[in-house]
C-alpha cells in the first residue's frame, strides 16, 4: 500500500496542477470506511514518519476534495472538515496515543450511515485513524 500511495503522489507531484489522473480520480470515488481507513491511514504513517511528505500531503487532500464532492449536499459534517471531539469520549478515542483528545484537531476521513465518523488527528501528532459517534463533534474553527 505504501508503495502505491508513493506512486499516486508522484505522479500528483509530476502534473503541473497537482492533480490526480481522470482514471485514479475514478477509482478513488466511493471509497468504503476500510478502504477509506486503508488509505489515509497508510498515507498518515508515511506522513507522521518523514517520507517525502509534500506530495503525499497534496494526494491526501485530492482524495479528500473527491470525497468531499461525493457528500450529501448540506451535510454537516463531511470528509475533509477539521473538527473537535467534545463530551464523553469513548475509548476507541482516548487511546490514540494524543494526550488530549478533546484538545485535538481531527480529520474527518469517512463519514458513516450509521451516526459514525471516521476521523485523524493532525499528522504531526499521529496518524491512526479512529471511529466516534458524530453526536460528539464540533467544528474546529479556522
């Protein structure tokens, strides 16, 4: 996996508008929450241990633009927003390794049909990628 997220960012980083290629574009749309988890999670492992990180920094955002794209129109709360967690955090959280959870701006990854969210703290801190009800997330602010 690590080896085709380097291959898709540096073909982002070889396009002269960092963007993705129509076909990868395509098969990056409707993602699943484990491929979704697959992905950024991945991706956030080379990021947060110091692979060449600017180009995997702009596929991480081009996937997020796609899903993004793909969300209900008006929703909430979508993939890509920057959000906190806020109220009883369930253990699934708290044990990410970030000191304070409620402190942390996370990611959203994936947003579920079932109340859930998927969500990834800042890559400098950590990369793994978490579940939480969406009832316990507010948006972060600029």
């Amino acid at each position: 996996m690590a080896r085709l997220i380097e291959a898709l960012a540096a073909q982002v980083g070889s396009s002269e508008h960092s963007a993705l290629a129509p076909g990868a574009v395509a098969a990056l749309t409707g993602l699943s929450r484990s491929e979704t988890g697959l992905i950024f999670g991945h991706a956030g492992h080379l990021v947060h241990y110091g692979a060449d990180t600017e180009p995997i920094e702009v596929l991480i955002q081009l996937i997020s633009d796609i899903q993004d794209r793909e969300a209900e129109a008006g929703a909430a709360i979508a993939p890509g927003d920057r959000v906190r967690l806020a109220g009883e955090l369930p253990a699934s959280v708290t044990d990410h390794g970030a000191t304070r959870p409620s402190e942390t701006v996370f990611a959203v990854r994936y947003v579920g049909d079932d109340a859930t969210i998927d969500v990834q703290p800042d890559l400098a801190e950590d990369y793994t990628i978490k579940s939480a009800p969406i009832a316990l997330v507010q948006p972060a602010g600029t």
